[in-house]
C-alpha cells in the first residue's frame, strides 16, 4: 500500500465530512441539541476488540458529535470571546498537523520555525509592540500570561539580589503582585501557578478600568519586588485601563509591567481605536490570543517579553541531546514546552493574507459591529446597554435580572444569535461579544432582530 493509500481514505472522508459542518456556520442554528450522555452512546461507550476502518470511525464521530457542537463560528455567536476561524487559518492549521513537525528547535524543524519567527516580528508591527520584544506561542492568554508572570518574578526577584533558578522562591523576597478589581480569572489562574497569589486587588472604576490614584496608593503601602498585570479589554465593558500612565506610576515604583490583552490587544492594529491602548509599548510583558480576535483556530496564545534575557532566563530548556541553536534562541527558549505543534503557523498565514491593512479592518469591523448591536439593543423598548460601547463588548439588561435571564434564554432556545449570561456590577446581563471575522453591520443587524424577538418571546 502506497503513503497515499494508506492516508488518502481518512483524509478525503475529513475534508468531505468539515466541508458539511462549515456549510452550516451562517444559517444553521447555534445551540447544540445533544448533551454529552448522548453522544457518549452515539459514539459508542465499550472499546471494542479492534474497530472499522478509519473512514467508518471519522464518520460515525461526525454523526455522533455535531449535534453536540456548538456553532461557535457563527457570525451571530457572541458568546464567551470565541472567535471564528478564517479559511486560510484552517487550511494552515491542517497542513499544521499533517507536517506534525515538534517546533521546539531552529536546526530540527527549519521550515515552520521560520514561518513563526516572521509571525512574531509582524505581530511585534501590528501590535505595536518593541521590535526587540520575544514572541512565543503558546495554548492561550492564561497560559501566555504564566509566561510572562514567570519572566517577570525571576527578574524582579534578580533585581532584588535573589536568583530564583537556583534558590527557589521559599526563603526570598516577598514579590507585591497587583491586579486590577475587574482582572480576568485567567490573570488569578496564572498569578496562583507562578507562585504569586491572587494579588493585591486595586481599584477600579464604573467601566473596569484600575485607576492611577489608586495603583500609585497602593504601590507606596510597601517597597521591595512588584508585579503590575494591567487589562486591555474587560470582559463585561471591553474598556481599558490607561496603560501609558498606569505603567509610568509602576515604573517609578520598580515595577514589572505584565499586560493582560486576550481580545484588547488587538486595538491597537486598528488606526481608529489605537488610542485605547496609547502607551502599550512601555510595558515590560504582553498575553493576547490569535484565536480570538485574529480568528485563527484553536489553540494559539500569544506571550510577548520585552526583555529577551529575562525570559530565556526564565523559561529555556537546554541539553547536550537537543542541538539548541548557538546563537539564536530556540521557540522553545519563550515558552514553558518543548514538545509542540507549529501553532504559530496559522497566525503567519492569516497576517501574509490579510497584511497590516487588513488586520486593522478586521478589527475596526468588529468593533463597528458591536456599535451596530449596542445601538439596536438601545431602541427596544425596556432594554439597556449598561457600558460604554468603546471596542466588540456590548452589555445589555432588560429590566429585571429575572427578565433579562428569560431573554437570554429564548434567545438561546431561538438559534438565531446567542450571548453570554452574566453579572455585572450586581446586575444579571446579556454580554454580547464581537469576535467573528463573518459579523458585519448585516449580521449585527440579523443579531438585534433575534433579541427583539426573544423579547416579544420572554414577555
């Protein structure tokens, strides 16, 4: 049998059976309709002494599965900050696993290490960040955001006299980790994980945002090593701490400067919501996702250290067995693997397609969008939009927290749209997010005309 015989069979089945699923992204309903005992027996609870051939498995997985999926590409899923996938992505990311190359060192895998290493320095251009700054890739902003909490405690503890490498973090400097009121749970996952507690909780305002009076009070309680993690982003009103003035106050205390981007960072691609982040580029470290708002697919984060020492310090991997680039770090010498997939192609592919003009589009769409929803939602009767709409997140309240949960359900139960359920300064709401490379002013359209029927619906 021939590579091509052996391959051709499964492959062939794949590309038919995702061609059928993604047919479906714009019309179909968004809910899935079966839950996981369901597809459990579909799928087949006993492993049998041995199975079909590969076509039949991938087939029955498909029959069994999608009425388990969530059509979480959508152009009317605004749920959780999930973004879409675009074409050029997924056929990256396929060619991804068919290489199946370990992107861990220059000299083993050349190819795909290149294709990375331009993604870093164009995502260094669109971002906006120091071109000297390192760019790895890892699982998501949680992880990308350990990345740079770990960079950081190494360096404000050298800073201090202690070497954590070789004397660990008992015994040491007690290190000031500072976080804003309105952080996101993956800023307290990665600051637990890095050996910094959850952190000093500093204040914030009506739309999220840490206020400068408040860091400068808080810095000032103590001295010695700190860690200021700032948002670019938040959640429920997508507003953003003013960074360039939140990270001259940390650096006056001798701060490490961490921001938390997920979705945010990306506003500063865009020429008209550049502002929002005015002053990124001072910071010391950066997380942010590519399968988010850039619309790759899962899973691609993205940690930025600007200082290359302290991170290769903090995180590299070096033996005799591993061939490590003399003179040039390693992709495994910015992130906490060895073992990985070439995530960071899929990111190359989407920049070569769409270039920096494009990028900026992308973003300013998404952010017209949520306009487009924000000021539909305004016009019916009883709704409210409780933020200041300045990115892609739009918060909603239909009177009553009762009433606005019943929205939010027959909004589900419709399939048309869906967002998020939440809570927000007491108040139960409906989080719209605007991540999708597919919603336009159409789709945000289409969107609100689903909310004013689930409102008719809820009564």
């Amino acid at each position: 049998m021939s590579d091509r015989e052996a391959y051709g069979p499964a492959l062939d089945d794949a590309v038919s059976l995702a061609g059928r699923w993604l047919g479906g992204v714009r019309e179909e309903s968004i809910p899935p309709t079966a839950d996981v005992d369901q597809v459990k027996d579909g799928l087949g609870r006993e492993l049998p002494d041995r199975g079909p051939g590969a076509p039949e498995v991938l087939r029955r997985m498909a029959e069994a599965i999608e009425p388990g999926l969530m059509r979480i590409g959508s152009p009317r899923f605004h749920g959780w900050v999930m973004g879409g996938v675009q074409p050029v992505s997924l056929g990256a990311d396929w060619l991804v696993s068919a290489w199946d190359q370990n992107t861990g060192l220059r000299t083993v895998t050349p190819g795909v290490v290149a294709a990375e290493e331009l993604a870093a320095a164009w995502l260094n251009d669109v971002l906006g960040l120091p071109t000297t700054a390192e760019v790895g890739f890892v699982t998501g902003a949680t992880v990308a955001s350990l990345v740079g909490l770990v960079a950081a405690r190494d360096e404000v503890l050298r800073r201090a006299g202690w070497d954590a490498a070789a004397q660990g973090l008992a015994g040491g400097p007690r290190i000031r980790f500072l976080v804003g009121a309105e952080r996101h749970g993956s800023v307290d996952s990665s600051g637990l994980v890095a050996g910094l507690g959850r952190g000093r909780v500093v204040e914030a305002d009506d739309q999220g945002r840490m206020r400068a009076d408040a860091l400068r009070a808080a810095l000032a309680e103590g001295s010695g090593p700190a860690i200021v993690c700032l948002q670019a982003g938040n959640i429920h009103s997508g507003a953003f701490d003013p960074l360039g003035e939140l990270t001259d106050i940390a650096h006056e205390a001798g701060a490490w400067v961490h921001v938390d981007g997920a979705f945010g960072l990306w506003a500063a691609a865009a020429p008209g919501l550049r502002h929002l982040t005015s002053g990124l580029e001072r910071a010391d470290s950066w997380a942010t996702d590519a399968h988010k708002t850039l619309n790759v697919p899962y899973d691609c984060g993205i940690a930025a250290v600007a200082d290359a020492e302290a991170l290769h310090r903090a995180v590299a991997q070096h033996a005799a067995y591993l061939a490590s680039s003399a003179d040039v770090a390693d992709p495994a010498d910015r992130v906490l693997e060895l073992s990985r997939r070439a995530r960071g192609l899929p990111v190359y592919a989407t920049l070569a397609q769409l270039g920096r003009d494009g990028v900026a589009e992308l973003v300013q769409q998404l952010a017209d969008s949520a306009q487009v929803i924000a000021d539909g939602i305004r016009a019916i009767p009883g709704a409210e939009v409780l933020n200041d709409v300045v990115y892609t997140q739009v918060c909603a309240a239909f009177g009553t927290d009762e009433r606005t949960r019943a929205v939010g359900a027959a909004l589900l139960a419709g399939g048309d749209a869906l967002a998020s359920p939440s809570v927000w300064h007491g108040r139960a709401v409906l989080r719209f997010s605007v991540s999708n490379w597919l919603t336009d002013a159409a789709e945000a359209g289409r969107t609100v005309a689903a909310v004013r029927r689930a409102v008719e619906a809820a009564g």
